[in-house]
C-alpha cells in the first residue's frame, strides 16, 4: 500500500506583523525574535523525521512577489500567500493593544482547504510577556497540524480497506457442503489386451485429470491481469508524487530578480503540487486494484 506520509508537508511560518501602535512598542527586530522563537517551535512539534518541513525566512522572501507587504495581510490572505510560496500550511502571528497592554495573536491555515485549523491569543506588559505566550501555546498550535495530517491519512488507508471490503462481501457464498468429486480411473484389462496384441501400447497421460483444474489454472491466470495493472499503476503513482513534490520543492528555494522569474518559480511550483497530487491519486487507485485482485 501507498503512504502518503512519505511526501514532505511544507509548513510557512511569516514574519510577525503589529497593528497601529503597537509598531512602536514592539520595533521589527523585536518582532523578527518573535517570529524566530515562533519558527523554532514548529521545528520541535513537527520534526524532518516525521516528514515536515518548516520553510526558512529566505525561502518565503524569494517566493513572495515583490510588491507584497505582509503586514497588511489577514485571513484570505495568509492563505493566498501560503499557496504563492507552495506551503501546505501557513501561520503569522500579529501584536497589537488592548488597554495598557500587548496583545499577541496567532493563526495557523491550511491552504489547500482555506480553513483556519488553530489560533491562540494572549497578552502582556512588554514583549518578554509575548514571548511566553508563544512558547506556552505554541506545542498545541503546531500540534493541531499533526492530528489533521495523521486524519488525511488514515482516510486515505480506511478507503482502500473499505473498498476491498466491499468486493470480499459481495462474493458469493459457498455452499455448507460440497461433494468432493474423484475421479475413476479405469483399469487396463491385461487380458483383453493380450488377446488383442495391445500389450506395450502406452497409456494415455492424461487420464484421471479433471476439468475443474484446468478452470483454476485459468483463473490464476487470469488474476495476475488487475494485479499486474494495479502495481504498475502504483508504481507510476509513486514516481510521478516525487517527481512533483522534487518540482515544488526546487522552485520554492529558486531565487529571482525579476517579477517575470517570479511568476515562473510560483508556476513551477504549483504545476508541481499538482502533479504530486494526481501520483498520490494514481498510486491510490493502483494499491486498490492490487487490493481487489486477491480478493478474487
């Protein structure tokens, strides 16, 4: 069987943006500390081993158009600019004032389905407040990234199993009894055989074989078809996922100087999250008809 879990899952954390006044009291090297401690965490929640990876601040910059400001992104927006820069999943957190005090507030999206999945809030007098504030809710944030992952592919498995299920069920059933059949083998009559000079005539070979054995010879036969086609459908599957997710991947860490090399690496990006999807699909398909050939 396929597992999908063998494809990276690309993860943006952006640059912490700060509204109104706030700019003031927290200045953007503050900010960029916050985003870096923010980072470091998803790091530890969702590790390389498990198949994440977290994109770097100069992987982001070089995926984003030119004339894109992140500080005045929200919502629609994150997602927008998760899919430019091919993450799977997109977060920012954002400061801010209420009262005599600091807010922070995070938002983490998955942008193929443009759901937010997790947030958290907090506030403080100063920044080292903030501070804590994501390194207390930050592990559940990312967490949330985890479960939806672990969800998507245990769908995936669960359809395949239904599928083969659904095939074993509607065999039909075997009767209680069946009569076991053997075959008679007639005897030579040595006798008649000598009267009539047939002694030293060989027998025939094939005599006492049945037909039903030929029928299950066949249907083995005929069997190695679905399995055959199913494995190489899974095969091409699988080769075209890494060739897409290689193809994504190369183009977010692409550099550019141009908003024309730009809309190139953003569309190599894309074409490659799109074939990575169409040979995880493929492969699926081919895992099931390798599934329902055995169920035969």
């Amino acid at each position: 069987m396929l597992a999908t879990s063998s494809f990276a899952t690309y993860v943006a954390v952006l640059e912490t943006a700060a509204d109104g006044s706030a700019k003031d009291s927290v200045p953007f090297l503050d900010r960029q500390y916050l985003t870096n401690v923010l980072r470091e965490q998803a790091v530890k929640e969702l590790p390389a081993v498990q198949n994440y990876t977290i994109m770097t601040r100069e992987n982001i910059q070089q995926m984003l158009p030119p004339s894109k400001s992140i500080e005045d992104c929200e919502g629609s927006c994150l997602v927008e600019t998760g899919k430019n820069i091919a993450a799977d999943y997109v977060c920012q957190a954002r400061v801010g004032r209420f009262g005599n005090s600091l807010t922070l507030s995070a938002e983490l999206y998955e942008t193929a389905g443009n759901k937010l999945i997790a947030s958290f809030n907090g506030r403080g007098s100063d920044v080292n407040e903030l501070l804590a504030v994501i390194e207390a809710k930050s592990p559940e944030f990312f967490h949330s990234v985890k479960e939806l992952e672990m969800f998507k592919r245990g769908k995936n498995e669960n359809s395949v199993a239904k599928d083969s299920a659904a095939v074993d069920s509607s065999a039909a059933p075997l009767p209680e009894s069946t009569p076991v059949i053997v075959p008679v083998v007639e005897k030579p009559d040595v006798q008649k055989a000598v009267g009539e000079n047939k002694i030293g005539e060989s027998v025939p070979a094939n005599v006492g074989n049945d037909d039903s054995t030929k029928e299950k010879s066949a249907k083995k036969g005929v069997r190695w078809v679905p399995l055959s086609i199913g494995a190489a459908a899974t095969v091409t599957g699988v080769v075209l996922a890494v060739v897409g997710n290689s193809k994504a991947k190369n183009a977010s860490e692409k550099k550019y100087s141009t908003e024309t090399e730009y809309k190139k690496n953003h569309d190599d990006a894309k074409s490659g999250q799109t074939l990575r999807g169409v040979g995880i699909g493929i492969a699926i398909a081919g895992a099931v008809g390798i599934g329902l050939s055995f169920a035969f």
